[in-house]
C-alpha cells in the first residue's frame, strides 16, 4: 500500500482493489505505523541500527529456544534408560 501511495495511487483505489472500506484502510496503516518505535514503516525501511535490535532479539530468541531443546533431549534421554 504504501508504494503505492507514494506513486500517488488514491487510498480509495487501493481500498476498492482490495475489497475493503477507504477508512479501514487508513485505520489499520496507522495502527500499522504505529507500532513502530520510531515511526518508520515497519518491513519496508530498515535502518542499520533497527536491524542490529531486531537480529539481537532473534538471537535471544533461538538462544532460549536451543537451550530449551537441549533440556528436553536430556530429560527424555534420562526416561529412555
């Protein structure tokens, strides 16, 4: 959507393309901007910095997750004896 506004596309042109009203559209790209931390448009620029949070998060993430298998792995290896 927001290419295409850029480009100058109408948000009720878009809104008809996609079957939806013009102001839920508009309410749910504010609700979309909205929840980025600085105001960018989540997924479409990223700065260096945004991108070295997010990579740290999921970093964190699968960090938690392998340690998490590894407990599992010993607990069932210990059933199986």
């Amino acid at each position: 959507m927001y290419e295409r506004r850029a480009a100058g596309v109408p948000v009720s042109k878009i809104a008809r393309d996609l079957d939806v009203g013009a102001q839920l559209l508009t309410t749910w790209a504010k609700q979309w901007r909205d929840r980025s931390e600085d105001g960018a448009i989540p997924g479409v620029v990223e700065t260096p910095e945004q991108e070295l949070r997010r990579l740290r998060r999921e970093n964190q993430q699968l960090r938690q997750e392998r340690e998490f298998a590894k407990k599992v792995a010993v607990y069932f290896a210990k059933e199986s004896h």
